[in-house]
C-alpha cells in the first residue's frame, strides 16, 4: 500500500490529504523535491493531520480537542503569510499548552515542505526534554543539543537546542524557528545568536507573559483558566517585621495553615539552600512534616521526595530560588515566596493544572516596620496583570496573619499621589512643565496618568483621583498646545455670542475662523477628547448665527412676516430664512442660544397676531380727525374715498365674524365717535 511505503511522501501542490480509518494518509506522491541527504536515512511515517475530532494527548494528563489547537496553528500559518515571514511574538500561559503547539507547528511545516529543518529553543534542559519527548511520540527524527549528550546529529530535521548551546547552530539556516521563553532571553550574545545568526523562514517567539501589549496573537491567564488549562490563584501576603526572626514567624503561619486541607501541601522557596534547610529543621521541631531539596541530592532522593508529598506524607517542601527556577517540581497547593525571591516563568509553571486543587494560594512574604504600602507589592501585582491579561484584572491581595486567619487588604493612597489630587482641586486644571513651582506635580500628573492606564492603582487610588479630578481618567487627555488654543476661541465666541467669520475684516476673527473649522473637523472625526468635545459644543451653543439676527430684526422692524412674493428681493431672503429656522427649529438643531431667539420671536408674532391690523388703525385714526364717517363720492379726494372703502369692508367682515376681538373693540370705538359728532340718525342704527 502506499500508505506503507519506506520512503517519504509529499503532496502536490493543492493537492489535499485524506484520513482513512488506521491513521493513514491516502494522496498523491512525488520522487522529485526530495533532498539526497534525506534518501540514505532512516525514514519515519508521516503523523497524522490535524483535523477530525480526536483528542491530543499533553504532558500533565489533560487531553485537549485538536480542533482548538489547530485553529491556533491555522491562525499562525496565516500571519506568517500575510506578514511574509516577519518573526512573531505570542503570548501562551500554559507550558504543556506551548510545547503542544510546538509539535504541531513541526509536523504542518515539515509535512507541506518535506526535507526542511527546524529548531525549537529552550531555557533550561529539562524543557529540552519534554520537547524532545513530546515530538517523538508524534514518530518524529529529533536531537537535542545543550544536555551534554556526543551523539547529537545537528542536521536532524528538528533540533531541540537549549539557549546556552545557540552557538553551535550558529550560520545554520532552519524552515521554522521557535523561541520558548523568550522574555528570558531579551538581550544579551545569546539572544542576539539565536535572533540573528540562526535564521529561518518562519519564526516565532513565545513567551508565558509580556510585559506591554505587543503581542501578535496572546493566549492570557485568564483565558487558560476560563478553559481549564490553568488554574486560578489567590495572592495572600505576609508581613513580618524587618527587626523579627522570619524564620519563627513563617514557620508558625505554616504549622498554622497545615490545619485546613486547603493549604497544604506547600512549596516554600528562599533565596539560599541554607535558608531552606534552616527552615525546614525549625518546621520538624515544631511537628509539621517538613523535607528540603538541595542541588546535592541525588536524583533517586528527589524522587522519593516527591512521592511522599503526593502521598500527603509530607507537608511543607522547602527548596532554593535556583532549584525553583531551573526544576519542575509538581503542582502544590501554596506556593511561599521570599521576598527576594523573584521567578516569574517558575509561578507561572506553578499554576499547570492539578487534579482536584481548582486554585493555588500564592503568599508573598513583605518585609516592613509598619503599615504595607503598594509599593511593596508592586513589581509582583505588574507581573500577575500582565500574565492575567489587560481586559481583566486578577483577585485582589489579602493579609495571611500568623494564626492562619485571612483578610481583606485595603491599602492606603501613596503619598505623592494624595498631594498631586489636594492640588489638582484646589487649581482646578493640570499642572505645566513651564511654571517652575508646578514642575513636580507635572511629573507626579503623567506618572499618575501612566498607572491609571497600567490599571496599577488600588480601589482607593482610584476613587480619590475620581473625585479630585476626574479629567485624569479618562481615555485621552487633550494636548495643552491645542487645549489653549480651543480655550482662546471658546472664549472669543463667548464674548462675540457669535461665531468667527471668515472674510471679516478684523484679523482676529479670520484667526478664530480657521481655528473653528479646524476644530469641527476634528470634532467630526472623533479626534477631540471628551474635555475638548464638551467645551467645544458648550461654546457652540452661546452662539447665534448672523442670519438669524438680520431675519429676526427684519421681522421686528415691519412688525410682519417676509412674503415670499413680494417685490424686493430682501423680503424674499427673509422669507427664506424664515421658513430654514423654523425647519432647524423643528429638527431640534438650533443652538441654545438660537432658540431662545427663535421662541421669543415666535412669541412676539402671536402678540403681533392679536394687534388689529394697519389699515384698521389708518382707519380709526381719520375718523377720529374728522369725527365723521367716511364718504364714496367723486367729490371726495383719494384718501377719503380710500377710507370709505376700508369702513364697508370692515363692516362687513364684523357681520362675517372675521375680526378679532381687538379689531371688533376698535370698530366699536369708531362706530361711537361718529353716533357723537354726526347729526340725524345714529350710524349705528342706520347699519342695523
């Protein structure tokens, strides 16, 4: 079968592969690509592929989906061919995870380009060996350099090369190139070998924590314990006095958490060998079951070691700093830290997954004379935020006391921080590098500005600097350049009431108008912070547009509305103009201080409305001259005749009821002026 065959197969290109039942791969072969090197070796069958629902295996029991990891690697192939081979940084806060996808990283690029190289480097020799064990049960050709083994092939087709030893690799050129670690292995001759002088084609770095955001694709802490990869961790602290025995002190807080099952085991770590076996002989006095692990002992001891803490027959295991970091112990419950003892990659390795233990209890011991500041805690609270993730944050500290019992911590606001937010209220805007008596709150202002983005303050902090300026929380502080800028126009619009023109005459307002457009453009495109957007559009809203006014005094001055027929042209703008401001007056766009304007202007036209009209008031005024009605006859003059007119049509409108009532009032008013001073009969009987 072909399936069967001693030599390798590869697939054409676009050609796929098929799984059939006893994991074999059905496809079309070729004889030609195969390198010489490769036809006198040992020939291995190729893995199977990444697809279908089957489990994969990983070191620490769990068995993932390969449907999960392969959409990991999918997602890595793909950068890698849309950045065209640029190196990659990943984030992954599992190991067993990592060396997972190492393995089906190797097998995808070692499939689809048969005779390539690749070489995976490793921090410690231990790692190596996991790697190396990994990759063989997936019947892959391995070596493994830096384990001070002779008999090591570098032309293998995957290299397992721990980072001390990149020098021997150095010139080589690999298919894929992987970096386990690598913030262990940021600077330095080593880092430049394995960076620069080892090349590949695909390469990528993977780290179990970063400390910025720049990672390409990152796989969190939280996430791997949202899955069930990782387990979560209570961080407690323990205090002890600078001028006390630490030794008394921890070893009793030990015998006293060994009551609850929850505790215990637990991995104590100090910074020498000595300190750890000093302790471990103190915890025996005092009964606890106690062991140490030394560089010295031999690896049949160790092992026995371990096995009486999984059987429970051992309680505390006190180790050293540089076993901690160079070994992998097994998960325990609590996990003691000295203060001088810094080993982020170890705790990490500390939270794998432990059958029926759902959180690790992770205690830092402070040493301090009084009260625990935040600074005391602050490199270790960084560390778990950046392995946690930025979109969440982890549990917050608790106090682990000497008798065992645990409370809530709540920290104190920082000195420099409580006198920046007494003169942020009292000032009431940001201080400014430029005044010498500001300078410091200057640096205190973006030093407190860098936490707040960092989401490295305590409840307490936050709330204080809420409250004493808000404008410090938020997400983007405006520029102090642009800020007096925008400051200096909403002030002129706010003394003018008006907005800038552009052709004035006056340079100033031609200033101002360059800068108002500038800023409504900003404004649009959302380039204006919320301190900048509110005082932009609360200065918009004193403003009236010169149009308006001319419209609103046009009106006031006839004392009538424009006509939209009428013989001037300037009538009919206003007409115009009257009809656009009531249609912005309807859609609810005016400014505030344009519709003040627009309602007492509308209230002035009702008022208007209830006045009797002109030529009621021309009318009244001649009978009220000559105290007689007026007549129609050719031997009257124009005005006369023109009034007689105006007295038969308003009589006969009061008969329609068309006048109002302050119409009906003046007719009234006219009709007795003339029952008065004409003789004969009453006119008013006369019309009846």
């Amino acid at each position: 079968m072909l399936a069967q065959a001693h030599f390798p197969l590869s697939c054409n290109a676009g050609q796929p592969l098929y799984i059939l039942p006893g994991h074999r791969i059905w496809t079309q072969y070729s004889y030609y690509g195969l390198p010489a090197a490769l036809q006198g070796k040992r020939c291995t069958r190729i893995p199977r592929w990444e697809l279908g629902r089957p489990t994969v295996p990983m070191s620490d029991g769990i068995r993932l989906t390969s449907d999960w990891c392969t959409q990991q690697v999918d997602h890595i192939f793909d950068m890698w061919d849309r950045f065209e081979g640029r190196p990659l940084t990943l984030q992954v806060a599992s190991v067993s995870l990592t060396i997972s996808i190492y393995a089906m990283i190797v097998r995808r690029a070692l499939q689809s380009n048969p005779g390539g190289r690749c070489v995976i480097f490793v921090p410690r020799v231990s790692v190596a060996r996991r790697v190396r064990r990994e990759l063989k049960s997936h019947k892959l050709r391995v070596c493994m350099i830096g384990a001070g083994s002779p008999d090591t092939d570098l032309w293998d087709e995957i290299v397992v090369c721990v980072s001390a030893s990149a020098h021997r690799l150095s010139g080589h050129k690999f298919l894929v190139k992987l970096l386990d670690s690598s913030q262990l292995c940021s600077h330095g001759h080593t880092a430049q070998v394995m960076r620069h002088q080892v090349t590949a084609s695909m390469s990528a770095e993977f780290s179990l924590h970063l400390k910025d955001a720049g990672a390409d694709a990152a796989y969190t802490l939280a996430e791997a314990v949202q899955d069930g990869r990782a387990r979560n961790f209570q961080p407690y602290f323990l205090q002890r006095e600078a001028n006390d025995s630490w030794k008394s002190k921890l070893a009793k807080t030990l015998q006293a958490i060994q009551v609850d099952a929850g505790w215990g085991p637990a991995l104590v770590v100090l910074p020498s060998p000595e300190d750890a076996s000093a302790l471990a002989e103190y915890l025996r006095h005092l009964g606890v079951a106690a062991a140490v692990v030394r560089g010295k002992l031999k690896q049949g001891d160790r092992r026995t070691i371990l096995q009486l803490v999984d059987k429970g027959q051992i309680k505390v295991l006190c180790v050293s700093h540089w076993i901690f970091k160079r070994s992998d112990l097994p998960a325990f419950n609590t996990l003691v830290l000295d203060t001088r003892v810094s080993a982020p990659d170890a705790i990490l390795r500390a939270l794998q997954p432990k059958p029926g233990v759902a959180e690790l209890k992770l205690v830092h011991v402070v040493s301090s004379s009084g009260a625990v500041s935040s600074r005391k805690l602050q490199r270790l609270t960084k560390f778990l935020i950046a392995l946690w993730g930025q979109k969440s944050n982890p549990s917050p500290w608790q106090v682990l006391h000497a008798d065992g019992s645990t409370a809530l911590w709540t920290p104190e606001p920082r000195g420099w921080l409580i006198d920046l937010c007494a003169w942020l209220q009292s000032a009431g805007r940001r201080p400014r590098y430029d005044v010498k008596e500001e300078r410091s709150h200057a640096h205190r202002f973006k030093q407190a500005r860098m936490h707040w983005l960092r989401n490295t303050l305590n409840a307490a902090e936050k709330e204080l600097i809420r409250s004493a300026y808000p404008g410090l929380a938020q997400e983007k502080l405006p520029n102090r350049v642009s800020w007096l800028v925008l400051q200096d126009l909403c002030a002129w619009m706010s003394a003018n009431q008006r907005r800038p023109q552009q052709f004035s005459e006056d340079v100033v307002e031609r200033r101002q108008s360059r800068r108002l457009c500038k800023s409504l453009k900003r404004l649009r495109e959302g380039k204006l912070s919320h301190a900048e957007s509110e005082l932009l559009q609360d200065a918009l809203q004193n403003t009236v547009r010169p149009w308006l006014l001319i419209m609103v005094a046009w009106v006031r001055f006839h004392e009538r509305l424009p006509r939209l027929f009428a013989k001037e042209h300037d009538e009919r703008l206003q007409n115009r103009r009257w009809k656009e401001a009531n249609r912005r007056l309807s859609l609810n766009v005016l400014t505030r201080a344009e519709r003040k304007l627009m309602l007492c202007c509308l209230s002035w036209k009702r008022e208007l409305a209830e006045r009797p009209r002109a030529c009621l008031l021309g009318l009244r005024a001649w009978i009220f001259t000559h105290a007689r009605r007026p007549r129609d006859s050719g031997l009257r003059d124009a005005e006369e005749r023109r009034q007689a007119l105006r007295w038969k049509t308003a009589f006969k409108q009061m008969s329609n009821m068309d006048l109002s009532e302050n119409e009906s009032s003046l007719l009234e008013y006219c009709l007795e002026i003339v029952d008065t001073h004409e003789d004969g009969m009453p006119q008013r009987a006369a019309l009846e």
